[in-house]
C-alpha cells in the first residue's frame, strides 16, 4: 500500500516537474520572443517608479503580453531594482527581454521631450520638440529667441523636466564671438567663459549636454572636434594646394562656408580661390571684407561701401595679397573638405546667377555676361 501511495506521489510530482518546466519554458519564450507591440510607444520612467507600476502600463499599453512575466524575467536576471529614470522610444514587436534592458541600462532619453539650443548666423533658438513614437518624427511644440522674446507658456515646465534632453547646436559659419555670446543666454548651462577662442577653431555639429554642463568645458570639446576635422582632412588633403599649414586650409575652408550655402558647389568655389592663389591674383572676396568691418561680432546689416573695399585691411582681399591672417567664421567639416580636396576646374571668377548657386567663369569676358545677367535679374527682384 504505501509503496502504491510512493508511487503515485513520485508520479504525481514528476508530472508537476514536467509542467512546470514547460511553463517555464513557455515563459522564457514569451519572455524573449518578439512582443505584440503593432506601433511605438514612449515609456516614462519617473523617479521612484517601481517594475510592478512599469509592467502594468506596459501590459494597458499593449506592448507585452504579461505583466508577470516580465516582472519575473527581470527579477531572475537581477534588474528588478535597476530602473533607470528617463523616456524611453520601445520599437514595435519589442521583446520583454529587449525593454528590461533598454529601461535598465540607462544612458539618454530616446524619446519624449527634446530641447535644441540653435546658434545660427542671424541668431540664436530654443527649438523644443517632441518625438512622436508613432511615426518616428519630431513635432516642434515652442521655439523663440532667448535674447529677444519672451519664454513662451509651458515652455519652462517642459524644458526642466528631468527627463527632457538638452543639445546645443551651431550652424555652419558662424564666428567664435557668436558661439560664446549665445551661450551666455542658456540657462541650463554653467560657468563663465574667460576668452573667446580663435575664429575657426570651434566645429558647427550638435552637441548633447546635461542641466548644469559647464559653457568652457563644452567650448573644449567643440575646438577639440574641429581640431580632429582638420587633421584628418589636411593628412589626406590634394598634393599641390597653396597652403603652408593646416591653419591656412582652415582660413580658406571659411571662406568657401561663407561664399556659398550650396553643398554642391562648395568644391568649385575652393577650386576658383586656389587657381587664383596659384596665379597671384588677388582673391576679391566681400565676406573677408565684411569680417574686417564688423570683427564677428554679428552680422553687417547693409550693403558694403566703396570706402570699406577700398580701405586697405589685414581683411581686405580686394586690396592684400593671399589669405587673411585668420578665418572668418568657423567652417563646417565639409567646407573643410573642399578646402583641401577642391575642384579641378579653370574657373577664377563666379557670381550669383539668382538660383541660390553661382555662375562660374574662366575668363573675364565670361564673367562680366555673368555679372550683367545678374544685375538683370536684380532690377527685376525690386
């Protein structure tokens, strides 16, 4: 009798062994398969918020199949107390698995709320945007003029939020004066700047940051980025270019940046610059002129007058020869490129031809009919 009973219960137990195991490994597989999202979603992780409250509205929000399963994958693998505060993008078809990692492992919001210090030419922006999860796409919710308008409502609660990520961004060709007196107007940034560093050595990229960031430490890694865009770009540079160093190429890189907006024609515009420093000729470029008057700081407002193109400066290209002693703006990677990898063309001369590009020439019979047919095309645009 009891060796009957015995038997039952061992058979008894191994069937429970047998179905446990298999919902164990139906769980696992449940667990790392992929999940039943159909459309992103953006999960906020607040401060203090516990799995139990992230499984639940993961499950309300249909991007898991069960909020118990995932609560106990990250109990067994040790990320049950991990949760890391921030917004957080969750894919479609996202495993269990794949978001108890993304939510543990910290590191920026990949979603949620986003604001963008833009530096510009013309001026400075607070760009706040928000990514919608559904389509993968930012939607701009406030942007304004720190220096000139007024904070717009809501802007300060969504702009401070633990989670909302912060980037500082610089446009290509603005000057070193520009860069350090917008930031003097980014409250979420610290410290004061004791110079102004050289004109050209600060590289135009996006730069995130955290509340608090330091404005010399982050003037630090823009000059050591563009210092690194030099480099590479001089060690596989053309043979033959007119240029003595480095810093000359960059000299000329922001003369290409602030000559042409056209990507395409930046190679051309380097190439006419070269072959008339390869010629002796003077390189008659208004911009250098321009930086000459106003020193960077800002833009000039007006028309250059005769007096200025004819007064001889350090700037002057009408009037020196070769390159001014430094440059006039700081010129993005690509200009950098064109600089020390121009166009091989005959061209010397080139003049807006009223597209937003220009009209290249290589004689000067060729570029006076460009220069009429621009003026034609001016007197009609008044």
């Amino acid at each position: 009798m009891w060796r009957h009973i015995v038997s039952n219960f061992l058979t008894l137990a191994i069937v429970i062994m047998v179905v446990l195991g298999g919902l164990v490994t139906w769980a696992k597989t449940q667990y790392e398969e992929p999940g039943p999202l159909t459309e992103g979603i953006c999960l906020r992780v607040e401060s203090g918020a516990k799995f139990r409250d992230i499984s639940e509205t993961l499950a309300a929000q249909g991007a898991v199949s069960s909020a118990y399963i995932l609560r106990a994958g990250a109990d067994y693998s040790d990320k049950d107390g991990k949760l890391k505060i921030g917004s957080y993008l969750i894919e479609p078809y996202s495993s269990m698995a794949g978001i108890v990692d993304q939510i543990t492992a910290g590191g920026p919001s990949t979603c949620g709320t986003e604001l963008n210090f833009r530096i510009g030419v013309n001026g400075q922006q607070m760009i706040l945007r928000t990514l919608d999860p559904a389509t993968g796409r930012y939607v701009e919710t406030a942007k304004f003029d720190p220096k000139a308008e007024d904070v717009p409502e809501g802007f300060t609660e969504e702009a401070q939020k633990a989670d909302t990520r912060l980037r500082v961004t610089l446009a290509e060709g603005v000057t070193s004066w520009q860069v350090v007196e917008a930031l003097k107007a980014a409250d979420f940034l610290s410290g004061d700047v004791a110079e102004v560093p050289a004109e050209g050595t600060l590289s135009p990229d996006s730069y995130e940051v955290t509340r608090g960031a330091n404005r010399a430490d982050l003037l630090a890694q823009m000059k050591a980025r563009q210092e690194t865009a030099l480099a590479l770009a001089w060690e596989t540079r053309s043979e033959g270019l007119p240029y003595a160093s480095p810093e000359e190429a960059l000299v000329m890189a922001s003369i290409v940046e602030k000559e042409t907006g056209v990507a395409s024609e930046r190679a051309q515009v380097a190439s006419v610059f070269v072959n008339r420093l390869e010629r002796g000729m003077k390189l008659q470029t208004d911009p250098t002129v321009i930086y000459g008057v106003t020193k960077g700081q800002g833009a000039l407002g007006r028309g250059l007058r005769q007096s200025e193109l004819r007064r001889e400066t350090p700037y002057n290209t009408y009037v020196i020869d070769g390159l001014p002693p430094t440059p006039i703006c700081n010129p993005g990677t690509a200009a950098i490129d064109a600089a020390l990898h121009p166009a091989d063309t005959p061209y010397i001369y080139f003049v807006a031809d009223g597209t937003g590009g220009h009209a290249f020439a290589q004689t000067l019979d060729e570029h006076n009919a460009n220069v009429a047919r621009w003026r034609a095309i001016e007197a009609q645009q008044e």
